[in-house]
C-alpha cells in the first residue's frame, strides 16, 4: 500500500476485559478506584470498572505504530474520550492518513465499540525508514 492523504488504515479489534483495565491502570499508576473497584464506580456513577485514559493513549500509540512499522516515530498525539470502555467490550480503532509531508504523516484515529465513539485522536508521527503506513 503506497501512503497517501487519504489512506485507511487497517482496523484492530482489541477485546476489553478486567485484566486490561487493572494491569493499565497499574502500569500507569493510576489509582484511582473506578479503574478496578467495581463498587466503587458503581457508587460514582458507571456500571463497572472502566478504562484510563492513559491505558486508552497507550492502545491508540499502539495502533499507530503497528500501522507505521517498529521505526516508525511519533511526534504528538491529541486525543478526545467519548463512551467509557467497560470489561466485555471489543474496541474497534480505525485510522486515515489526512495528510502526507515527506515521510511525516498525520493519522485522524477513531476508536469505537458497540455503544458509540470511544476516542478520537490525531496523531504526528514519521513513518518507518520512509516506509508506507
């Protein structure tokens, strides 16, 4: 596939369960309660323990560079939450490329499950060795 503004990216689909949310939360040192305390998010609000928002960044900077390569480097990423991800979810991120300049790309990155947007991101990031996306 030759990069160009325009260009989708493959999809991933990543399965949402308690282990993911909890070992996210703890390898970003987030502690708050709703991130693996089911009671406690309950209380506050939400049906379940719910997804960081560091844990979210780290999937999307995942997606990016699995589309763009190993050496692939990413220079700024701005993202937006929607609907919170509860365990049983399947996250659905798809991405296009909007605009091409050498072999720095700009990536519009949408992640979604069965109830609505999850996040949407845009990302800076030079592809691998000037390699496709």
């Amino acid at each position: 596939m030759t990069a160009t503004a325009g260009t989708s990216l493959p999809e991933l689909r990543i399965p949402i369960d308690r282990t993911l949310i909890v070992a996210g939360a703890i390898a970003s040192q987030d502690f708050e309660d709703v991130h693996h305390d089911p009671d406690a998010a309950r209380r506050r609000g939400a049906s379940d323990i719910f997804m960081s928002i560091n844990t979210t960044n780290g999937l999307v900077d995942r997606y990016l560079t699995d589309c763009a390569g190993p050496g692939a480097r990413l220079h700024s990423v701005s993202l937006r939450l929607g609907m919170p991800l509860f365990p049983g979810d399947m996250l659905a991120f798809t991405g296009e490329i909007t605009e091409l300049r050498g072999d720095t790309a700009t990536v519009t990155v949408r992640g979604s499950h069965d109830r609505g947007i999850h996040v949407t991101a845009t990302a800076r990031i030079t592809l691998s060795n000037g390699e496709d996306a």
